[in-house]
C-alpha cells in the first residue's frame, strides 16, 4: 500500500532538472508511504559492451576503488566507479552475469540493487525526505524516474522490501496494491530460474516481467500476460531502458493519475504530486482505465 | 466574500471556519485558491454557502455536503461528494472514481469526465456527467438520477435497485439486473428537469433509459450465477 | 444411538447426520445456509487458560475494599473527546433491521446503566437508540445505509468497519422479511426485497485510502471524536499494523467466534482465527510500533464472563465488546419460549435464523407483535446486572492476582491448559515453561 510517482521526458527539455523536478513529486506521496521509499532513475547510459550495476554496502566506508580493482582484475577487464552515499555505480566493460557472479562470491555483504545499461535503483528505510538528501537527489539528470512510498502490508520494512523492485536487465516496477496470488507465483518463477530477494508480493510482480521479457515478449505483449496471470489489486508503473508504462488491474481500486505535456509523462498516485511540474496547468490530465497500460518508448 | 489561499492556510482551518457558518451564515461567499490536489476540502459543509475552489483538488472533495453549493474549477479526486445530502456541486473537469458515492441528496454535476464506480450505492442524489463514465458505475445504486451525456463503461448497473439511469451515448455492457427500459413520457419529463437543473443542453429524446430488471430483489435459484 | 436396535451401526464421522442433513438442504434449496449467530464449532477458546492467583511470591487485593480500577480511556490518541468507559465491556455494533427498535434501545440502557459505550450497526442509527446511549459509537460501513452527517456529529466515536470477527471479507445480507416500511426507509430501499451490503467501501480501497477517509471524518467531525477501525481477525498482525498507520485512534479486533445477523453458514465456521489467536498477534504489533495502550485495542468474539474478560486484558486487550452475549442477558433462546421456538423448528438454545425475523424474544425480528415481547426498560436492566456481574467476576480475578487495576494484569499471570492454546495465546503450558513456537 503505497505511492507512486514516475516521470518520462519525451525530449532533452528538462534532461538535466529530471531530479529537481522529482524530488517534490515523491515528497508529497509521504503519507501514503511513511516506512520507505525509493527511485530508480535511467539515463547516463553506458556503451555497447558495459554493464551498470548499482550496488550497496550497509558499511558507508567500504573501499569501491578495492572492490573495483579486484572486480577488473577477476573479470579482466575495465571497471570504472561512482559512489553516493553508501551506493556505488560500477560500470563494468564486460558480462553481466560474470560480474553479478564474481561479486556474489567475493563480496556476499554487496547487495544488487540494479543491473542494466542505464537503470540506477536507491532506496532506504525511513521517509522519502530522507533518502532524497541523502541520495542529494535534486541534481540528478537522466531521461525517466520512477519513485515509490511504501507503507508495509504483509512483508518486513527493510531497505530490500522496499520499491522500486528490479529483476531484470534495466528493468523496474514499483506498485500499489496487494497481490493474492503471489506466493505460488513466486515458486514456479523461482523453478524458472528468477532470483527473489524478499517475501514481498511486488517483487514477484516485477519477477514475472522479467521472466516474460526473457521469454521473448515485448514489454505490451508482457503487461498483457500479466493481466491474466496475476490476481489482486495493483496499480504499477514500470520502467525499463527506453520505455515507461502504466498499468492498473481490472477492478483498478488503487488510485493513477497521468499528466502529459510535449515534454513530458508523468504519472502519481494523487494529483498532488504533479502541481510543482512545469506547465501542469496546461496539461492532459487523465485517470487510467482498468485493464489497460499505456506505454510510452523512445524509438 | 472571503478567500482562503491553501498555500498559507490548512485545509483544517478551512474546514473549520466553513464549519462555523452552520449555525449562522455570516459569510455565504468563499474562494478556495491553490487547492492543488489537497484532500477533503470542504466536507461536512452544513450551511447554504458558495464555495468556489479555484484548481484541481484531491479525494472527498465536498463530501457530506449540505446545502451549500460547491464548484471546483479542476479535477477532483476519489469520492466527490461522497454521501451528500443535499445543494449542488459542481466539477468543472473529470472526476476521479467514486463520484457521488452513497449519496442520499442533492445533484452532482460533472461537467468533464467521471472515473469507475461513479454513482456507486448512490440513495437519493441526482448525478449528471456531461461527459462518459467509467467501469461499475451506479454498482447497487439504490435511488435518485444518473444522467450520462457520453458513453457509460462496462457492467453499468449492476445489481441495481431503483435509480433511473439515463445514457446519450454507448453502454460498454449493462451489469447484472440492469436493463433497457422504456422511455416514457414521464421519464422525458424528469430527464428534462435534471438537464435543466445541471445547466446542460442536451436532448432528452437522445437518451436511453436504463433500470433494475428487479430479479434480484429475493433469491431465486435460477439467478445463482448472477451474485 | 442410545437405543439398542443401532447399537450395531457406525455413524460415519465425515458423513455424520448433521453433514448428510444440509446435504440434502442444499439439494432442496439450491442456496447456501444463511443463519445468524457465531461460529458453533469448538474452537481453542478462554475456557484454556488459566490464571495464577497470588500466593506467596504475590500478594493479593483485598475483595471489595481495595480498589480495582476498571475504567479505561479510549481514543486520546488524536481526538479533542475521548471516551471513558466505566467498565471495560463495550456492547458491540449490531444494527436496527437485524434488531428490533426495543433491543437497540434496551441495549442502550443497559449500556448506560454501567458507564460504558454501546454501537450502531449496519443501518444507521436511531433516535431511540442515540437518546438512550450516554456513549454511541456510530459505525461507518461499507454500505452507508442511514449514513448521514448529523448523526456523524452527534456520534461519540466512529467506528470505520473493515470487518467482523464471523465473515472476515465478506459483506452483509438482510433478508427480505426483516425489510420493514420503517427500515426500508432508513436504508432508501423497496421494502421487502433482499439487501445485499457490500464487502468493500465504495469510496476507498486499501490503508494507503483509509489514511484519507479517516482524515475526512476528521475533519467533518472537527477532530473531536475518536476514530475507531475495526477488523475481523485474520492476518491480524499486519492489519493492526496498517490501522495504526491509517491513524486509527482504538482498534477493534473481532475473532471468529463473533456474531453476524445473517451470513453464509460456510463463512462462520471456515473463515478467520479464534480470538485467543487473534489477540498476542494484535498486542505484538502495537507493542513493535510503540503503541500499545497508546492505540487501544477492544476485542470481541465469544466473550461470555468475567474471566473471559480478565484473560483479554492480560494478553493485552483494552476493553472488550460483546454482542451474542447481550442479546442473551437482553432474553434471546430464553426457555421461556420454547414452545414459540419448536414451533418454528428451533429450540431454546439452539436459535440462530436472526434473518428470519422470526424470533420469539422480539430481539432479532421488526414483527411488532414480536417486538412488544421485549421491554427495553426491563431487558435494559437485564444486560446491566450482567455487565455488572462480568466487570465484579474480572475484578475479582485482577485482585487475586494482586492487581489494582484490570489493565495491570498480564500473560505472564496466564498458564494454558492445552498446547494448542499454549502456543495460540504464547503463555506457557501450566506447571511448564514452554510456549510452543518460542524460544526458552
């Protein structure tokens, strides 16, 4: 139970305000999501041949430039990093799933908080607030964010139990609502090889996208599986490289609102977080229909 | 006339101070500016007041309304006017779901589009959009009007007790119990009336009229797949 | 069996004569049971614990002449007017339709009598009931019949209802018979029909949506009264969580063995968990979040005496409610009936077709003849000798146990007589230590 906000630049306009503009949009999603919070935010893409992985360590005096030598030197090959705060951004020239291997071997304490070519997930326990300042996240730039307040219903209030939930290359899911069918779910993705991290049923939602993308869907071909195949009320919006969407159930109880300007989509649990945008007032603002998802792609 | 700015005041001192004309209108005329988004403005009003809330505002706008007459120049949010009772209000946009929820009086007029559920268990109120309406409107919907100018969504009237629904446009599925019914001379006549009342130029022999088919008023064996 | 002609049969434990019996209903009929009252199976229950009196570790209060505080304060949490009831036994919500005017009102009396709040019901609330209810808690369901806002104001509390302790998930179901001119009215119904009440609000889904609407009666209110949320036991831990984060200011957990006017028999004995179970749950997650005693918590479901009472408050519970047992105390199965009840295929003791708006008590019907039966002052004064004798029986226990004040007993003054309810109301097995699925 929780809020949501995302926002897509549909051109460069406001590339480098995507933060300034994001951070009062999840502020004002507080109340409905008082025990966490958390973004995944796209742009500075790496090349051809990289991978990002977004990753943390609980000790903020961790050395990333050792865990980044010893990374390069395993793996052979370049490995640059970033940190903020107690999250690092490796950006690595080689595989994925070599470098999610190696890491989980030497450095169990790292958890993957994203993988991807552009995609950076941050999330923290506490109030959206805090984790906006303490990720100084008004001055990130980049093409789409995502946010997500969370208010626990039947999983642990933890850095990992919290939204955006990311089980895919690139790709991210934050929800409001409450899945009935998630546990089963969950086994048979796990036998069809998706890693969960947590009990929690939107992560088996963002599991199932994965899964279906890997099995070759697109992501509309994807979102319409997922009507089908799970049950309960939920409200999502997602994420992945180049796309946004929006997507609610059929009984669509748990609240969307999108704006849409030449610039921009954006999308929020309540109006509210959508007033501080640039030229709201001349917006298209409309509620999703149920059973429906409205996907917007950069070709 | 007095106007509250909700950038310097709290929807809570405003609610306070609309409250205290109950008793005894002083100030009939009230502007609302910057509500942007903020919920449950103007509830529980229980006087004959003008309020005029200059902007978009968020959930229950102007529920348990009475008397007063109430304009939002925006969109509004989940449940406006949930459960009113009686005078007026108005939504210049689309509403939110939940429209006129459970209301037992009074007429809603929604002059852009209203979201799922719109009319839901309404007992009394007259509703008129002049635009379209979304999924399980009027759901167990048990007495007043529901006037839609555009298109109605799916299962329009589902169990439905004795609202008069009166659609323009197409009807995406009519619910369980609820079907279409004779316009007859008398149902002209009240469309009419509420036309006029919510100040919309329409036709009401553009209408159709829809209403419980009244089967499942006591249980029956034969209707078992409808509950 | 007792005859000796069957000594010889077997009667099949799965297809016993009760299971072959509804069998056959439901091939007649085609519909599901609907009946009222609560869960009938034996559930894991109070009856299992046991309380540790004062000896020589503990000294007891003194009967009588040492006081034991038995007030509590409900709802300072956020509201300007809390409640304070006398006694911590509240008459839990049970609406007029599924009861006569007569029983609403003497269960208004009875209330009042002793200083404690009564409840309003699916159906809104009358002015029989609001005049003789010094404290009415006025409930906010998901069908809003008779919901209006001059009640709302003139209400003490509000109780936002997710849920009951019979039907967790499920809505309501008044049949026709009880649909009267006068309730049919207060509902904005035909009369006679069959009203269906929803299981979701209308308006809101979800605690995130709560938090909103418990601010709109808030502010319709002008924050004076307390808001209660109440939910039928089941995940009970989660949900006293989420209440708590919607701003609740008491909850009310209702256990499975609570009443309901008229609900699937299937749904009363399959669906929910005993109240023992429901109540360390509820406390641990008010405990975790820093709010226990600071969010009261009222409990209800099968609630009969004063050690019943005295075990809810030492697991942790503020105050209870009751409802099947008021309608008891008020006459309902009286054997004074009996004939009235085998006339109808019941018996005395065994009545539970509240939908029929048969009942010869004139508690659960809105047949006027039926009614009269009932004398509000009378019955009223039944339930307050009652609430009286529950409040003594729980003090008496609290002093025994050394306790100045119910509130002051604890699960550590518990022992259980089984390990199921060992393990359900985490107090040790008696003459052990061992609290199944706890560590030692």
């Amino acid at each position: 139970m929780c809020g949501i906000v995302g926002l897509y630049l549909k051109n460069d306009k406001y590339k480098d305000r995507l933060g300034e503009l994001f951070t009062p949009m999840l502020i004002a999603m507080t109340d409905r999501g008082p025990d966490s919070a958390g973004f995944a935010v796209y742009g500075d893409e790496v090349g051809e041949g990289w991978v990002k992985l977004t990753v943390r360590h609980l000790d903020e005096s961790c050395d990333w430039a050792e865990i980044s030598d010893v990374l390069s030197s395993k793996l052979n090959c370049k490995v640059e990093w970033t940190n903020n705060a107690d999250v690092a951004v490796l950006k690595i020239n080689g595989d994925e799933k070599a470098a999610r291997d190696c890491m989980s071997e030497l450095y169990p304490d790292v958890l993957i908080l994203s993988a991807g070519s552009s995609i950076e997930i941050l999330k923290e326990v506490g109030l959206p607030e805090k984790i906006l300042s303490k990720y100084n996240v008004s001055n990130m730039k980049g093409t789409h964010i995502i946010g997500h307040t969370r208010m626990a219903t039947e999983s642990a209030v933890t850095m990992e139990g919290s939204h955006p939930f990311s089980t895919g290359s690139d790709l991210c899911l934050v929800h409001n609502g409450s899945l009935s069918n998630h546990n089963r779910l969950r086994e048979n993705l796990k036998r069809e090889g998706i890693v969960f991290q947590t009990e929690n049923d939107s992560e088996v939602a963002a599991g199932y996208l994965a899964w279906r993308l890997e099995q070759g869907d697109t992501l509309k071909e994807a979102l319409e599986n997922g009507l089908k195949d799970l049950d309960g009320f939920f409200t999502f919006t997602i994420g992945t490289k180049d796309g946004f969407a929006v997507m609610r159930d059929p009984i669509a109880c748990k609240p969307a609102v999108l704006a849409e300007t030449e610039d921009y989509v954006a999308m929020a649990s309540e109006y509210q977080a959508l007033t501080t945008l640039p030229g709201i007032e001349n917006a298209k603002v409309w509620e999703p229909d149920a059973a429906t998802f409205y996907i917007w792609e950069r070709k | 006339m007095k106007t509250v700015d909700l950038t310097t005041s709290s929807v809570q001192d405003l609610n306070h101070a609309l409250h205290q004309q109950s008793s005894s209108v002083s100030e009939k005329n009230w502007t609302i500016t910057n509500p942007k988004g903020s919920h449950n403005i103007a509830v529980g009003l229980d006087a004959d007041l003008d309020v005029d809330i200059q902007g978009h505002a968020g959930y229950f706008c102007a529920g348990m309304n009475k008397e007063a007459n109430v304009t939002i120049h925006g969109n509004v949010g989940q449940g406006v006017a949930e459960n009113m009772m009686s005078g007026v209000v108005r939504v210049k946009g689309d509403a939110s779901q939940a429209a006129g929820a459970t209301a037992h009086g009074g007429l809603l007029v929604i002059e852009g589009n209203a979201g799922a559920r719109c009319g839901i268990s309404m007992k009394g109120v007259d509703i008129v959009v002049k635009g379209s309406i979304g999924h399980m409107s009027c759901f167990m919907g048990q007495s007043g009007s529901l006037v839609v100018c555009g298109d109605a969504g799916e299962a329009l009237g589902d169990s439905l007790y004795e609202v008069h629904i009166y659609v323009k446009g197409s009807v995406k599925s009519l619910g369980a119990d609820c079907i279409e019914k004779d316009m007859r001379d008398e149902h002209v006549i009240e469309l009419k009336g509420l036309l006029e009342k919510a100040g919309v130029d329409e036709n009401p022999l553009e209408f159709k009229r829809y209403g419980s088919a009244r089967q499942l008023y006591t249980f029956k064996v034969d209707n078992a797949s409808a509950y | 069996m007792s005859n000796d002609k069957n000594i010889n049969l077997k009667e099949s434990a799965t297809f016993d004569r009760a299971t072959m019996a509804e069998i056959r209903r439901a091939a007649d009929t085609g519909i599901y049971d609907i009946r009222g009252f609560g869960a009938k199976r034996k559930l894991p229950h109070f009856d299992d614990l046991l309380f540790l009196g004062a000896s020589m570790s503990r000294y007891p209060l003194e009967g009588y002449r040492e006081t034991c505080n038995t007030s509590v304060v409900l709802g300072d949490r956020f509201a300007k007017k809390p409640i304070t009831i006398e006694t911590p036994v509240t008459i839990a919500g049970m609406s007029f339709g599924a009861l006569s005017a007569n029983a609403k009102e003497a269960l208004g009396r009875g209330a009042s009598i002793v200083g404690t709040s009564t409840t309003t019901g699916d159906g809104g609330m009358t002015p029989e009931e609001r005049g003789q209810s010094s404290k009415l808690v006025y409930q906010y369901l998901p069908s809003r019949y008779g919901m209006n806002p001059d009640d709302l104001r003139k209400a003490d509390a509000i109780e936002v209802v997710l849920g009951q302790g019979a039907k967790p998930g499920g809505g309501g179901m008044l049949l026709g018979q009880k649909i009267t001119d006068r309730v049919a009215s207060m509902r904005n119904l035909p009369k006679g029909i069959d009203q269906r009440s929803a299981c979701r609000h209308p308006d809101w889904t979800g605690p995130d949506d709560l938090a909103i609407k418990i601010q709109e009666l808030r502010e319709i209110t002008d924050w004076q009264v307390p808001i209660y949320i109440k939910i039928g036991a089941t995940r009970t831990y989660y949900d006293v969580k989420l209440a708590v984060k919607a701003g609740a200011d008491v909850i009310v957990v209702d256990g499975m063995q609570g009443g309901t006017a008229a609900t699937q028999d299937v749904f009363i004995e399959h669906v929910g968990i005993p109240t023992m179970a429901a109540i360390p749950q509820a406390v641990q997650a008010l405990q975790e979040m820093g709010m226990h005693r600071k969010v009261q918590l009222i409990v209800s479901g099968g609630i009969r005496n004063g050690a019943d009472v005295a075990k809810c408050m030492a697991l942790g519970a503020d105050a209870v409610a009751i409802g099947t047992a008021a309608l008891v105390a008020l006459g309902c199965n009286d054997p004074k009936w009996e004939k009235d009840y085998e006339a109808i295929g019941s018996a005395a003791g065994f009545y539970d077709d509240y939908q029929d708006g048969k009942d010869p008590s004139g508690i659960s019907t809105q047949d006027p003849e039926l009614s009269k039966r009932l004398d509000p002052v009378a019955a009223g004064h039944r339930l307050a000798n009652y609430l009286r004798v529950l409040t003594l029986e729980a003090q008496t226990l609290a002093r025994a146990c050394g306790k100045n004040d119910l509130r002051n007993l604890e699960p550590e003054d518990l022992v259980a007589l089984t390990v199921e309810s060992a393990a359900m109301a985490r107090v040790p097995l008696a003459g052990t230590t061992w609290i199944p699925g706890q560590k030692y």
